[in-house]
C-alpha cells in the first residue's frame, strides 16, 4: 500500500510528497530511526488554519539580497505540476493553477504521470492510478492553451520503497524488467507525440540500473514513437556521473537535493549550492551536454535546508516560508548559465488555491517563493555575491 510505514531508505522529495498528496500518509521514515523507535509525527500548526493560501505579498521577494540582470538564459524555465485530489488536470479550476504558473514568467511544465510496481525487486511495471491519461490529456492541453512548453516526465512509485532502489539480480531479470517498463514508457511516449510535447523523460532516479546495457534499447524504442528532446532524472550528482548513456540524449537532467548545512545562514548555504554548481559544471564539460535540473526545492518548514529532500513530517512542522524563498533566490541566482539549458522546480499543485505561507510542504505556490520565481524569470534578478 502506497501508505504503508516507509522505512529503511532515503526517499526523494519527489516521492514523498506525492505520497502525502495522494495517498493521505501519515508516517515516513529516511531510515535514520532504529528499530522499534517510535516515529514522531509534529502537529500542525493552529494558524495555518486562519490564514488565507495566498497570504503573502510579491514585495517578500525584494527583501533578499540581490542584484538586478537580464532575465535568466535558461531556456526551460517551469516546475513540476502533481495532480491533487481535490482538483484534477480535467477540472477547469486547474486553469487558474496554469495562469499563476505563467504569471511568474515560467515557461514550461513538467507533468508526472505514475507508474506502479509492487516492490523493488518486483519484475513488472503497471500503469498507475494516481493521473489516469484523461487527467494527463486534459492537463497537456490546458498548459498548451496557458502558453506553457511540457515536458512529461513519468515515473515509477514503488509500494513501501523508492525507484532508486529497484534492482535485480541477473540479466535475464533486468532483461524482463525492462521489457516491462518499455511497454509502459512507449504508452506516454506516444501519447507525447500525439499531443506534440516538447520534451520526454526516460527514466527518473532508477539509480540501480544505470549502468545496465538495455536502457540503449530503451531510447532507441522512444526515438521511434516520439520525435521531441529526451533526457533521463538522474539523482544527485553521482548519480549523473553513474549513468552510461548520455551519448543517446540530447542533455543531461539531473534532481538536485543536497544538504546545504545546518545554519540556515545564507552565505553558508551559498558557499555549499557553489560548491554544487561548480561539480556540474564539470559534469558539462565532460560530456559537452547542457544540464536541465529535473527537481529542484525543499519545503518551506524550519531545518528544511539541512535535508532538503525530506517531508517536514519527519522534522517539524513549524513553517519558515522566508527559508523556501531563500534557498530558491540563492538556486536560481547561481544556476544562471548558459550551459544551464533549464530549472524545473518542485512543485506545484492542479489546485490553485494549494499552499500558502504557513504550508510546511515542497509547494512554492501562494508564498514567498512564488514571487521569487517572478523575480528571477520576469524581472531579471539574481542572486547578489
């Protein structure tokens, strides 16, 4: 069950917060916990109830420290958009959740439909339930009409585990497994094609199969059926160094969810974000390909940027929306390259009205990051050094 106690794995910031999202969870461990140890889940806090989602003010975003620049050279300029239950890709609401997007001068979306497999070492992958292909039509289409670019980016949930633990072990089982995942790529590939999507991810965070030989067939089989841009998620930098195909794809992708310290001190967590960007850059040059930063965030909770890839579930839930906005105006500021083909940041919700300053969640919709993404991809800020 999506909902089962998580354990015994450190999980990405993309897989937990969607199973909040979508699968009413209450309890997720990163594996620091011994066994028997009692989880703590903190409350939430009495205000979030009485304030409105959007109580924040566009002027938050000129209270940090930058510069004025042209707009950033990134091509790609967007977020990762989950579906909620309250407000589906088919809704017309959704629209509204579509025009702030484009209001903060993002330029493109990536969607996320779910794959499902029942286990890390289970040998099928089965189309999930979370977006069925209405919903992710529908939502193709509503950020086509918004004016956005869209990247479909699926990827595979695995109950009580992450997919960067899949493994097997011998060719022949890798050999099944990724006959099975092809199958359920190709469904999204095509579909892609079909509503002429800009952009395709063939895997996200598979850590485990890296460097296995059939991920070749893999792209070749997307090639056929889907004639837009393709890249692969890689997780963290070893894990773009870890992956033996990038000669296949026409750029890197990798999710980035380092640790940035345990001050919130701003110029602490930029020296770490530099330290970050200059590893990248190394990245580029060696394989002469431009980097598209699949994921990007942490949530807008106290602490949030010492394990940035965590649900603050699982460390507090005292909000510290101003932390969020921080974090992303120091992201954005560095990673304004040109050998940076774009940002994706996570996430944004179908539902417009998600968020809001005292959310402790990955969401950067109605609080101050918001205005930060405007800042930097409308009014051309960075961050000062």
């Amino acid at each position: 069950m999506l909902c089962a106690k998580l354990s015994s794995v450190r999980l990405s910031a993309a897989y937990l917060a969607l199973l909040l999202l979508i699968g009413g969870c209450t309890s997720v461990s990163n594996g620091t916990q011994g066994a028997g140890q009692k989880e703590q889940v903190a409350p939430v806090p009495a205000q979030a109830k009485e304030v409105a989602p959007d109580a924040f003010d566009e002027r938050d975003a000129e209270k940090l420290p930058t510069k004025k620049l042209m707009p950033a050279p990134t091509e790609i300029r967007g977020v990762n958009l989950l579906q909620t239950k309250e407000v589906s890709l088919n809704n017309d609401l959704s629209d509204e959740s579509f025009a702030a997007l484009a209001n903060t001068g993002a330029n493109t979306v990536a969607l996320v439909p779910f794959m499902h497999q029942a286990g890390f070492d289970a040998m099928k992958v089965e189309l999930g339930r979370a977006v069925t292909d209405k919903e992710l039509i529908a939502g193709i289409r509503r950020a086509h009409a918004a004016g956005l670019k869209v990247i479909l980016k699926p990827q595979i949930l695995v109950d009580n585990s992450w997919a960067g633990l899949i493994d097997h072990k011998s060719a022949d089982e890798w050999r099944e497994w990724f006959s099975s995942y092809t199958t359920i790529l190709l469904h999204y590939a095509k579909m892609a094609q079909v509503e002429e999507v800009e952009g395709f991810v063939v895997g996200t965070e598979l850590k485990k199969s890296d460097k296995q030989p059939y991920w070749r067939d893999v792209i070749a089989s997307v090639r056929r059926v889907y004639k837009g841009e393709l890249t692969y998620a890689a997780h963290n930098l070893d894990g773009v160094k870890g992956f033996a195909h990038w000669d296949l794809l026409d750029f890197i992708g990798v999710t980035l969810y380092p640790p940035l310290g345990d001050s919130p001190k701003r110029s602490l967590m930029q020296a770490e974000i530099n330290s970050v960007v200059a590893e990248i850059e190394s990245v580029h040059a060696r394989f002469n390909k431009d980097i598209l930063v699949t994921e990007i965030g942490l949530p807008s909770a106290a602490g949030a940027q010492l394990t940035p890839w965590q649900l603050p579930l699982e460390r507090t839930s005292v909000a510290d929306a101003e932390l969020q906005a921080e974090v992303l105006d120091l992201w954005l500021g560095v990673l304004h390259q040109p050998w940076i083909r774009g940002v994706l940041v996570w996430n944004w919700h179908s539902d417009p009205y998600a968020g809001g300053r005292f959310n402790t969640d990955f969401t950067v919709q109605n609080k101050p990051a918001q205005a930060v993404l405007k800042c930097h991809w409308v009014s051309g800020c960075t961050t000062g050094n």
